[in-house]
C-alpha cells in the first residue's frame, strides 16, 4: 500500500493523506506553542499525533467507514466492537526516544511522558489519567500497549520516508533543552528540596503546586496539539473556511485603541460622576504601562468598568504585544450588555439597533461572544467556527467555559487553553468565584502570569482576599507589586463614599 489515508471528504470524497496531514497539522501546532518558546514540541506533538493511521488495520477501517470499499461492513473492521487504536503508536515513539535523554536526571523521561501522554490522549475522554486512585502509574500501561494492537512497528516500515526523516530531526537534544527552559522554573525547587531532605533522612516539603503547573504545561501542550488537529480536519472538509482564521496574525492594537478614545472623547462631563468615571478611566491608562502580572480593579457600580478595564487592556496588550483580551464574567446578562457596548465602539453603524452590530464587519473583526445565551439564530456560521478556539482579538466568555477548559473532560474546551496565553484576562465579579474552585482558580492564574505570558485584571467592588487564603500551602494568587489599580485604602474608600448613592 502506498496511498495512506487520514481523511476522506464528505462532499466529494477527494482523500488526504496521512503525510499531509500530519505535516499540515505539525506546521499549525508549531506556530501555537511557539507562544511559549516551544515550537519543536508542537510540531513534534503534530507530526506523530496520527502515527498509528499508517497501519493496515487502519487503513482497512477508514475505506469501509467512508465508502471508499463499500463491500466491507464497517463493523468487521472493529475487533470486540473498539475502534482501532491510531494514537497509541505516535506516542510510544516519541516516549521510547526521548526518555534516552538526559537519562542521569531523568529529564529525557518527564518530557517523552508529557508528550507522548498528549498524543495519546488527543482522541475521545481527554488527558488520560496518569494515577489511578491507588498511586498506580496508569499511564505506563497505555505506553507499554501491545504492539499488536498500537501497530508501530508497522506503522515504522509504512510511514513515508519524510515524515520519518522530519520526526527524527525533531526527536532530539535541541527539543529536550527547549522543554528544559519551560520545565525547571517549576522542577527546580521540587529538586533541590528533595536534595536537601534526603541528605537530612526526612522527606516533609509537598509540591502539590508545582505538580500542578507541569499539569498546566501539560494541557497547554495538549490544546495547541487538539487545535491543530481539529483545525486541519475542518478546513480539510471546508476549505472555504480558512481564510476566516487568524491564528498568528497580531492584531493592530493601535487601530483599536484609536477608536476607544475616540469614543471616550465624546463623552460629556455634566455631572459629578461623569468626573468619577473619566478619573477611574484615567487611572487604568496610567497604569496599563506596569509589568505584567495579577491586578485588581476595585470599582463601585456605576464606576464605568467595563470600559476603563478595556482601556486597560488595550494598551497594556499593546505595551507587551499580547494576543487577545478575554473578557470571563459570571453572569450571561451582563456578558450581552458589556458585548454590545464593546461592539458598538466598532460597529460602523452605532446608532441601528443592536441587531445591526452583530453583522457589521468592523465589530464582527473584533469583537466574540462565547456563552450559553447566544441566540443560534443570531449566530453566524463563521462567529460559531471562531468560538471553538477564540480565534478573534477581543472575546466575551463565562467562567464555566474558563473552568471547564482547565478542569472539564473531553477535548473540546482543552481548545481554549492556548488562547488563554500571550493574553489580558479580565475576569469581571470575581466575588462569584466557586469557593471549592478557588485553589484550583489561584493556581491556573499563577501559572498564566508566571508562565504563560498573560496578565489578569479581578474587577468588582467586592474583592475576595485570593492572595490571602487561609490554606495556603493549596495556593493563593501571586499578586504584582502595587497590584491596586485604583490606589491605596484612602483612595479606595473616597471613591466608595463618592459613588455611595449609585
């Protein structure tokens, strides 16, 4: 067999192959985790993610599900009613070579387990569990599968000769030093404690926090891999489709900015509050120059946050040449509200009703809404195909979808993990934070900010001490120096006492 199929389309039935589709897909997963200096590691994740289709098996399967052999029963193909493992495969390839790496410190071990454990879960449930409840190393078992059903050998003798060549260029010291940058601001202080306990005979400091940011690095990895996939399968069945992705354009920040203070200039001071709201967007602008890191926004209702934090956010996305703005508010009423006064500060036509804005090309350029109140009917087809990873500079979400990206199951959400880097979150009411979610909230931020090259404004009137939790050692957010955008206490409790009445 020389022609190995990855795809068939629908439409008209024109085949890709396993080699383009594994190189496409590795050029995609590339560019995403070249956001966090990890380029290698994407296209590595990339190239073998679908190693396992170069099987026979496979082959045999694919051709009777799509009606290229339409004498053959599908479920013939399907030994015990399973479908036929494809991801296995790439996974134990990228674990057996990379583990010789480093094999004094175990380094080469940590990443082959952190890739191949992205491969082999980018089908189905989700990251596949690395422990069961007793401590047990689940995840060996999927790594040490039977060769007669990952088919890998096969799979080796099958694959085309440049796939292989560009795998093994990959598989090598370079990539492992690029993880190493990533991985030992986190394994560092796990190691060197471990040291020094040992050398004392008592093993006492927990690194549960550290654990967590290798699981954070993990699913940042496992989501460029899923995007890529997902978007090369996609535009595979609808080319039309992939001129509408951005993927690593960077926005024109200025022309954004530009017309947000246009708009502000318009605004008229005829009353006290006017003067408070102009003070509060001021004093976002100002500070929208700091360094990046955890901040808090402490407004009363009727400040104007909305669009003070917006400000903020445009011109300290500017200042760092971030991505995109994520806007992660509680409540989908209040989403629809902030979304349409964002829209319209780009809508070419602002005095039509709301409707208008959701189909004019300049908001729709800018401006996504991603929650469970959207109207389908409202909802363009290319709106309904951006929200599936946020591809757009400025997105309105809610904190179940930020929640459920991190913690949820399955892989769709895992998409909107790396567009949660590069970026400004700006998480509104955060008072509403789930209290049994709040450590595991605290640490994803921390990992974002420190790792992750965002920043995070918290905006309410209400702010829970998150850096001050009483149970610390689960973690609490790492707040930047003079995180307070609006100032001190004094200055804080002047503001309440002057917007007491709204």
């Amino acid at each position: 067999m020389t022609n190995f199929i990855a795809h068939v389309r629908q439409a008209d039935k024109s085949e890709q192959s396993v080699a383009t589709h594994l190189t496409e897909t590795a050029a995609i997963a590339r560019e995403l985790a070249a956001k966090l200096d990890l380029p290698a590691a994407g296209e590595l994740l990339g190239l073998m993610h679908d190693f396992g289709k170069y099987s026979q098996a496979f082959q045999e399967y694919i051709k009777a599900a799509t009606g290229v052999n339409p004498d053959v029963d599908v479920e013939d193909m399907l030994p015990n009613g399973k479908k036929i493992d494809h991801s296995t495969a790439g996974a134990q390839w990228v674990y057996g070579r990379l583990k010789k790496f480093g094999a004094q410190n175990g380094i080469g071990e940590l990443v082959g387990q952190i890739l191949g454990l992205c491969i082999a879960s980018h089908h189905g449930a989700g990251l596949i569990d690395c422990l069961n409840s007793e401590g047990e190393a689940v995840w060996r078992t999927r790594f040490s599968k039977d060769d007669a059903l990952t088919h890998l050998a096969e799979c080796e003798q099958n694959a085309d000769e440049a796939v292989k060549r560009q795998a093994e260029g990959l598989a090598d010291k370079a990539l492992i030093d690029q993880l190493v940058n990533a991985l030992k601001p986190i394994v560092r202080p796990m190691a060197d404690s471990f040291q020094k306990e040992r050398s004392a005979g008592k093993i006492e400091t927990s690194h549960k926090i550290e654990e967590f940011y290798l699981g954070c690095l993990t699913r940042f990895l496992f989501s460029c891999l899923i995007d890529a996939d997902r978007i090369n399968s996609a535009d595979f069945e609808r080319e039309e489709q992939k001129d509408l992705r951005r993927l690593t354009q960077k926005p024109n920040w200025q022309e954004a900015i530009d017309k947000l203070e246009t708009h502000l200039a318009d605004f008229k001071i005829r009353y006290p509050i006017d003067q408070i709201r102009r003070d509060i967007s001021d004093a976002c602008l100002k500070r929208a120059t700091d360094q990046q890191g955890i901040y808090t926004l402490t407004v009363p209702t009727g400040g104007g946050k909305t669009l003070a934090s917006l400000r903020y956010a445009l011109h300290h996305a500017q200042k760092h040449n971030l991505d995109r703005i994520i806007y992660i508010i509680p409540y989908t009423s209040i989403i629809d509200q902030n979304a349409e006064a964002v829209r319209k500060i780009y809508c070419l036509n602002p005095k039509d009703n709301g409707d208008s804005c959701r189909v004019c090309s300049e908001c729709q350029k800018w401006v996504l809404e991603h929650h469970s109140n959207l109207d389908p009917e409202k909802q363009n087809w290319q709106d309904k195909l951006l929200a599936e990873n946020w591809d757009k500079p400025i997105v309105f979400t809610t904190m179940v979808q930020f929640l459920d990206a991190w913690f949820g199951g399955g892989t769709r959400g895992a998409r909107h993990i790396h567009p949660m880097t590069r970026s400004v979150l700006i998480f509104d009411e955060i008072q509403t934070l789930p209290v049994k979610c709040v450590h595991l909230f605290c640490n994803t931020l921390n990992w974002l900010t420190q790792f992750g090259k965002s920043s995070v404004v918290l905006c309410t009137a209400t702010q829970p001490l998150l850096d001050k939790l009483p149970k610390s050692e689960f973690g609490e957010l790492k707040m930047a120096g003079n995180a307070e955008i609006m100032g001190k206490n004094d200055q804080l409790n002047k503001l309440f006492d002057d917007l007491s009445r709204v």
